[in-house]
C-alpha cells in the first residue's frame, strides 16, 4: 500500500536543502558528520549513563535501568517501524527527486525515519535524568535535521519518527522509573 502525503511542503523543504548543497561546503560535511555518527555519540552517551560518569546525578540502579529503557524503547521503535514502513513504501527524496544524496543510502522505505525513531527514544527513556536528558534531546534534533538536509527524509519521516520515539521512549522511562520504583 502507498500512502500520500503532504508532499508539498515535503518536497518544498528537500529542494531548499538542495539548493544549499552546491555553495555550504562546510555545512554539507557537518551535517554528513552529523547524520552518520549521532547514533554512535548518543550510544557513546548511554553508555556513560551506565558506568556513571557523572557520579551524583542518580542512582547507579537509576541509571542503569534508565539506560535499559532506552536502548529497549529504541529496538522496540525498529521493530515496529521495520514492517511499517514495508507497507506504507514511501520512497526517499532522492529517489522521488531523482538527485544524489550527499550521503550513500540505498533506496526506499523513508517513512518513519528509523534514525530518528531511535534517537528519541534514547533521549526520552533518559529524560528523568538531569542533564542527560537535555543533551540527548538536542543530538536527536540534530540527527533529523541533518538526516532531512542530507537528502535521506522527508521531513514528514522524521516527525512521524521523533513523536514515535518520544511516546516509545517516555513509555519505557515511565516503567523503569514508576513501576519498577528504581529512581527513588
């Protein structure tokens, strides 16, 4: 089944990056960077949470069924978008545009961004821990904005992936926190 979108705007966004690409050299390779290793910094980071880096903030069973959470609600997240967007078929701007992406990507399957399903899940499942919360929250912002301007997603995808995420992510924080009582 293909859905339709408001490609519109959609189309609208993707072009504007576009048209940057030829003239922000510097910009274009920041966010590359941006698209291919925020995953790994975020990762980089609950891992920090786990062995506590920054003792104080909470509890080191806080913190590590925090960081359970998260990564739990981040899997959960590609499970579900996996056959998602098998069914929905969206392709992805450079293949709708029929331009090269500034990043390699194979084709099809863009709705909803996995990146950013997974990023905000990340940041969300931490969200009762000061600070981590904060800079999560703002690497998964810049994940989608560089996965949009890189050419991989509509933004479309990544909105649908970062409400996913955040529900995925808020859902697994409430249980590890409030039903499990470990951040007390």
């Amino acid at each position: 089944m293909e859905l339709h979108f408001p490609d519109s705007l959609d189309e609208h966004i993707t072009r504007r990056c576009m048209q940057r690409w030829p003239t922000h050299m510097w910009f274009n390779a920041w966010m590359t960077v941006a698209a291919r290793w925020t995953p790994i910094l975020m990762m980089g980071s609950i891992a920090l949470i786990v062995v506590g880096f920054f003792p104080g903030t909470a509890s080191p069973r806080c913190l590590h069924a925090s960081a359970f959470a998260a990564i739990a609600a981040a899997i959960v997240g590609r499970l579900v978008n996996e056959p998602l967007s098998r069914w929905v078929r969206r392709p992805r701007p450079f293949e709708s545009l029929q331009v090269l992406p500034l990043i390699f990507h194979k084709g099809g399957d863009a709705f909803p961004s996995n990146h950013t399903t997974g990023a905000f899940a990340l940041a969300f499942g931490c969200s009762h821990i000061p600070g981590y919360f904060e800079v999560l929250l703002a690497l998964a912002i810049l994940l989608s904005a560089a996965r949009v301007y890189t050419g991989l997603h509509h933004l479309s995808d990544v909105i649908a992936g970062a409400l996913h995420g955040s529900l995925l992510g808020s859902i697994a924080a409430w249980i590890a926190v409030v039903l499990l009582h470990t951040c007390r």
